[in-house]
C-alpha cells in the first residue's frame, strides 16, 4: 500500500495531547521498505547482466580458440617440441581453451548459486510490504476514520452550541452531542493508541529485517566475487602460464634445431670462402680457349697520326685478333675494343718493331663489317724480336702477306739464337724440338702453334708487360681424310734443334713439320 492511498489526519479545533501520527510513520515505513526493494531488484540486475557477460565471454573465447586451432603455417621450420615454439602454440591452445571453460563455469555459477539468492530476498520484501499493509496500514485506516467520526460531533456540536434559545430535537441538544463525542473521541483513542502499538513494533522489526536484508546481500556478494573472482585469478594464471612459457625458450634454442635439421642446405661456417682458383667448368680448358698470342702492343690511332695507344691483344684459335684494355678479367667486362678477323685481312711487316694489318673490325657484327671501311691498322711492339713474333704467329692466319719473306710456321722464341744469322736453307722433313701439348682442333685446316715466352703474364692477370707471348695451338693431324671432325696431337718429348741459317729472332720449330699440303699450310701432330 503506498502513502498516497493512506487517509491523512484533518485539521480540527480538537487539541492533542502530543505523539506521533500512524499515518505518517506507516508511510515512511512503507517507502523505506521499497526502497530495500529497489536495492536488491539493482543488484540482481547487476548480477544478471555480470551472467550473461560471462556467457558471451566463452562464446568469443572459442572463437578466440579458432584463430590457432589450424596448424602453424611452415611449421616444419620450428621444433615441435614442448620446449620451443610450437609447444608455444600449444600451451596457448590449451590455455585459452581453459580460459573459455571458466567463463562459462563462472556464468553457471552465478546463475544457479548467486541470482537465487536475490530472487528469494525479493519474495521476502514482498511478503514484508505485504504484512505490513495488512497489519500496521490496517490499523492506521481505523484511526482515520474514528477520527473522522469525532470530527463530526464537533462539527455538530458547533453548530447546536449557541441555539439553545430556541427548541430543538433532543438529538441536538449540545449536552447529548457532547456526551456523544466523549464517546466517539475515546474510540478513536483506543484505536490510535493501538495503531501506534503496531506501528512500533513494525519499527522494530524493521530493525532486524533490515540486518537480514543486508546479510543477504553480503552473503550474494561474497558468493559472487568467489566465483567472479576466481575466475579472474585462474584467467590470470592461465596467461601467466602462456607469457613463461614463451619466456622460457632458450633465445637459441629454435635456431641451433633449425640448423641441425638443415645441415645438409645450409653454409658451412668452417669451410673455406670460395676462389676462382678452384673453380671448374666444362670445356675449361678447351683448345678454342687458349689464346695463340697474347701480349701487349701500341697500336696507332686511327685519328691522330703520330699517337699510339697500348692495348692487350690476343690472338685465338678462332682466327681473331682482339684488343681489350688490359688482361683483367675481374676488374671490368673484358668486351674487345677491337676484333679483327684475319682471314679476311692482310699483313704487312715486320718492319723492326713495327707491323701493319689492314681489315675491318668485326666487333660491330655482320652489318658492321658490311657498312664499316677497311682500315690499315699500325701496330708497335716492344722490340724487334717480339713484332718478329707476332708476325709469325699472325701470318698463317691472314689471307695475304705484303712481306717478301716466306710464311713460317709455329715460330718459338729462343734464348739461345745464334748471333750471326744466314739464309736459311730449305727446311729439313723433321726438325727436333722440345715437348708440345696435346691438343684437339676441329675441321681439317692446319694451324701453327708458337710455343709460350717463359715471360708470358698469366691467362687472367693484370695488363702484362710490353713482351708478348706465343701460346702453343693445337693442330690437325697430317692425312687426314676430308670431313673429319678432329685430330689428335700426340704430346712426346722431342729434342731441341736449331735451324741453321735463320734470321735473326727465328726459333725453334715445334713438332714434326709435314709435307705442304694444297694450300700451302703444314700440318703439325
């Protein structure tokens, strides 16, 4: 019953002897006792919300689960092991799934162990609103209306008091009515006095409702932060456990796995840096790859008249002459400044240190060689002996000489030429010389090979010096038949002989010199 509904004591010109209004107290008593209503219906909402939070949690936690439940990617790259990376994942699998698992224990838990304990309260206020509305409120309204019942008489003996003059029903007269008053107001005493009787003793069992009301309330309390807080210590814990898990992996632990697991593909610390030196590769050392001459020469400018530029030069079995910068193959791209083809050009000299080669350059490539002009190149080198040199080895390979002299054949330099030099006679059928390689050449057509300077710069190296080297070329057997694919030469230990009358700067022949053939060549084994 709320305080609107209960009567109000009127104003009236009856004096009170004091106490308090059961009116009043009833009201107060009624609002206090709601208000505990509102605190528990707060409370349980609280709680109510606090489940269904719990609930969602472990909902979100599995899908939380999802996110690693599939294998990790490149797995095969860690340790599967407990101690290492993918026992990582592991544990973080099965933590998070416990963490999951107490959300929704906890959610349970409130719901059968902490709400009903608040519901139950709830009844309890309400049964206590309702005896009080059938105890206490009850007596208030039999105040009120005694009180209204005596407000009456002294209304009428108001109006009755000052007419006595007159005549009047006996019902009226002011002495019957006052009696009739005493009467009415002893009646609404008794019912006061017994309003107020019920109205304290609901002040006192206020008192101690109010004591269980809030031992509920702690009780619910405590039940929930058991659960809530539990939980919170053993999601604590679980991640705990994650962070020292990973902690505890040693910082070298998945690498040295990982290296002991790839030995076989990764770099070996202790073995050695790689050289060139060591290095091999098909055909390496193949007879179209060793140069026939290599050395250094100047060669004059083809735009200033009187300027000569020196230039590493290599002759190969290929039949090219080509110029590069230096003989360093390391320190820039060795692309040939100059390639010229000698079959299709013509030699002129020696003339002392000074050789003249007229052609194309063939470094452009056929429409090069086509569109180019043919060129009278001028070539110096280091002495006399050496241009000697380079001409001989030059000479079998170009189409045409303006040299009066006879083309000779594998020129080899000697350090022991004779000081005085004649015309040399016809060469004998088989001269002596010292021990040739072995070597293999394609085709049928013959080529020389001048032997090698023992001042030679390596195949390689750096720009060598102004003395130019003769390298041993192979050459084609003697009678082979037309259309063979190779020849072989025999490498034997032959004696060293000297050509009697030679010019100056002519050396020793290497290999047995064969009968002329066709065109002119010798054929060496």
């Amino acid at each position: 019953m709320s305080r609107a509904s209960l009567p109000n004591r009127t104003a009236s010109g009856m004096s009170s002897d004091g106490g308090d209004d059961p009116s009043g107290a009833a009201s107060i008593l009624f609002s206090r006792l709601h208000a505990w209503k509102h605190v528990v219906a707060h409370l349980e909402s609280y709680m109510t919300a606090t489940e269904k939070m719990h609930k969602t949690h472990a909902k979100e936690y599995e899908r939380v689960l999802k996110t690693i439940s599939e294998p990790l990617k490149e797995g095969h790259q860690f340790d599967q092991s407990l101690a290492g990376v993918g026992g990582l994942f592991e544990n973080i699998k099965l933590n998070t799934q416990g963490i999951a698992h107490t959300h929704s224990e906890t959610e349970k838990n409130l719901r059968v162990s902490v709400l009903p304990m608040l519901h139950r309260l709830q009844d309890e206020i309400k049964a206590k609103d309702k005896d009080l509305a059938s105890g206490a409120a009850k007596g208030v309204r039999a105040v009120d209306k005694a009180r209204v019942h005596t407000q009456d008489y002294i209304d009428l003996l108001a109006q009755h008091a000052e007419s006595t003059a007159r005549r009047s029903e006996p019902a009226h007269d002011p002495y019957v009515i006052q009696r009739g008053l005493y009467h009415r107001l002893n009646k609404q005493i008794v019912e006061e006095n017994s309003s107020r009787q019920d109205i304290l003793a609901v002040q006192d069992s206020f008192q101690q409702f109010e004591a269980h009301v809030l031992q509920t309330v702690q009780q619910a309390l405590a039940t929930f932060m058991q659960f809530v807080g539990g939980q919170a210590d053993r999601t604590k814990g679980l991640y705990a456990d994650m962070v020292a898990t990973g902690q505890h992996i040693p910082l070298d632990f998945e690498w040295k796995g990982f290296v002991q697991r790839n030995s076989q593909l990764l770099m070996d610390r202790n073995a050695p840096p790689r050289s060139i030196e060591t290095v091999s590769f098909p055909r390496q050392d193949h007879a179209s790859t060793r140069p026939l001459m290599q050395g250094t020469l100047e060669r004059k400018s083809r735009l200033m008249v009187r300027s000569y530029s020196a230039g590493y030069f290599v002759a190969t079995p290929s039949k090219f002459l080509h110029e590069f910068k230096d003989a360093d193959n390391f320190r820039r791209e060795p692309t040939p400044e100059l390639s010229l083809y000698l079959p299709d050009c013509s030699l002129a000299g020696p003339d002392g240190t000074r050789f003249t080669i007229k052609g194309k350059d063939a470094s452009r490539g056929k429409v090069g060689i086509k569109m180019g002009t043919t060129h009278e190149l001028a070539f110096k080198a280091s002495s006399p002996e050496d241009a000697e040199r380079w001409c001989l080895a030059l000479r079998t390979m170009t189409s045409t000489t303006s040299s009066s002299a006879s083309a000779p054949v594998s020129p080899i330099e000697t350090r022991s030429s004779s000081a005085s030099t004649t015309q040399a006679p016809a060469l004998p059928e088989r001269l002596q010389t010292a021990g040739l390689e072995t070597g293999q050449v394609t085709g049928k057509e013959p080529v020389t090979s001048p032997t090698t300077t023992a001042d030679s710069p390596a195949h390689a190296g750096g720009a060598g010096s102004q003395t130019s080297t003769v390298v041993p070329a192979p050459a084609s057997a003697t009678a082979e038949k037309p259309g063979a694919a190779m020849g072989t030469v025999e490498k034997a230990p032959l004696e060293t002989g000297t050509v009697e009358g030679a010019r100056p700067g002519a050396a020793h022949v290497a290999g047995d010199r064969a009968a002329e053939g066709g065109d002119g060549q010798g054929a060496v084994k």
